[in-house]
C-alpha cells in the first residue's frame, strides 16, 4: 500500500504537471487477479481495486493500517464495474452484478472477491474511510439506487446521479457514494462545480475506451488546474478543490466522500463566471 500525502493549496499554486499528477491522480491500481489499495492522508481514505480472476482473492490488512484486520476500525463501500461476481463477507457471500454496490461495516473479520467467470471477470473498486460506528452490510442493487435526473442536452451536461450508500439509502458512519452517468451526447459533469470543506471527495471515472480521456478541473475556483485521466483513473479533491470534468466522449465516475457530514447537499456554489 503506498501512501499519499496531499499539498494544501499554497504548495498546489507552484506544482507542475508532473507534480500535480503524482499527488492528485491514481492510475494504474487496477491489477488483475489482486487487489491493489492506497492510502490518501487526507481524511484517511483508501482507495483502490479487487480484480479476481480464477481464483478468490480475500482483502488483507497493512501495515500502515495498525488493525488486526482491514475493517476493525474502517468502513468499505465496494462497486462492481466489471462483470457478475461474488464478495463474501464473515462467510455471507453476496452477488454483485455490475453497477450494484456493497456496503461493508466496521467490524467484519474476512472479506472476499471472487469473479463468476474468469473470462469476464467482476471489477470491484473500493473506498474505504475510518469509522467510529458499525452498520450492517448492505447490497444495494443498481435497479434500487436513487436515480436524480440532471442537466440539458443544452449545456452538453444531461446525466443522472445514482445514490447508494448515503442517508436516505444504505447506511454508513461517514461514507457516501454514489455513480454519475453522462448521458450519448453530453460530456461534462459537475458543472456548475462546487467546494464543501467539510468532506473530500474522490471521483473515479470508468466506462471511458482505451484512447478517450477525461478533463478533471481542479483547484480553488480562482486558481484552477487539470488533470487528464484515464479509464479508472482516481482524481483526489480535497475540501478546498473544485471537482468538475469534460469527456471526449460520454463516461461515468463513481464519487465518494467522508469527512464531517454526510448531507449531499452541503456544498458552496462555485458559478462559471468566478472561475479562473
């Protein structure tokens, strides 16, 4: 598990393009057939992917960590972005089908990830922040998550929010998540964006070819930068960053936040006319 440290947004000002990726993009954490975290010291996530082929992968703890075992003081949410397969947690197993998520509490000894097929094999991406309160695991299906319609062909930003792990929904300590969809079409998202101090947020962007790429805004509204990120490509944003993007094409992200609250709606506007 490799450890990463965030710049505040003093440093940020005066950071290259190479400097800019390397503190605020994971790429390349998918790894077939194991599971691959980081840890990002901004609110103590960690985030990475399961990639199980043949064989069962079971989730380990680390060093960094300083638990028995990886959700003895942590929360997960686990996202399937790849084809059917299967987690088992304490001995429950539970199917996922793709774009169904798994809510896992603090507590649960053993978790596991398997694929149904290894020739289509399941992708699990993983988020997890620290908790102080147990939940029970949660499968929340894609057919179940809260759908929110937003944007106009208009503006090239029509999508639709799904929510799954957050107050209305399944229940957590302080994670939320949920995925955007763009819709053919339309290609930006977030926009217009927003800060909230109170929570980061983690966005990671799927369903993009392997040539497409996504423009991630980042940065204080006056002072903006970007990223160009990849498919499964995690762009960080702390409380402080704007966090919206634009596709050469249609894509989606899964978002997840922790920190102080859980209310989705908790945000400080950042219109387009103040950006810089």
């Amino acid at each position: 598990m490799k450890t990463v440290l965030m710049a505040d947004r003093v440093r940020y000002e005066r950071m290259n393009t190479a400097e800019l990726r390397e503190t605020f993009l994971l790429s390349d954490l998918r790894a077939p057939g194991a599971i691959q975290l980081d840890c990002i010291d901004l609110d103590r996530a960690v985030v990475g992917f399961a990639a199980p082929l043949a064989e069962r992968i079971v989730l380990p703890t680390y060093p960094e960590l300083r638990a028995d075992y990886f959700t003895e003081r942590r929360e997960l949410g686990v996202l399937n972005v790849g084809a059917a397969g299967a987690v088992t947690v304490d001995g429950r197993r539970y199917d996922l089908d793709n774009l169904d998520v798994l809510y896992i509490g603090r507590g649960n000894r053993e978790v596991g990830f398997a694929s149904m097929n290894a020739a289509t094999p399941a992708v699990f991406y993983l988020l997890s922040y620290p908790a102080h309160a147990s939940y029970p695991v949660a499968l929340v299906r894609k057919a179940d998550a809260t759908p929110t319609e937003l944007g106009s062909f208009e503006t090239c930003n029509k999508r639709t929010i799904t929510k799954y792990i957050h107050l209305e929904g399944a229940r957590s300590c302080q994670l939320v998540m949920g995925v955007t969809h763009l819709a053919p079409g339309s290609n930006w998202n977030t926009m217009p964006p927003h800060t909230h101090m109170r929570r980061s947020e983690i966005y990671m962007y799927f369903n993009l070819p392997p040539e497409a790429r996504v423009v991630h805004l980042m940065g204080p509204p006056e002072e903006t930068r970007h990223l160009l990120v990849a498919d499964k490509g995690v762009a960080i944003s702390p409380g402080w960053s704007i966090h919206a993007g634009v596709g050469t094409r249609a894509y989606s992200f899964c978002w997840g936040m922790g920190g102080e609250n859980q209310d989705y709606a908790d945000m400080d506007p950042a219109p387009v006319e103040s950006l810089r």
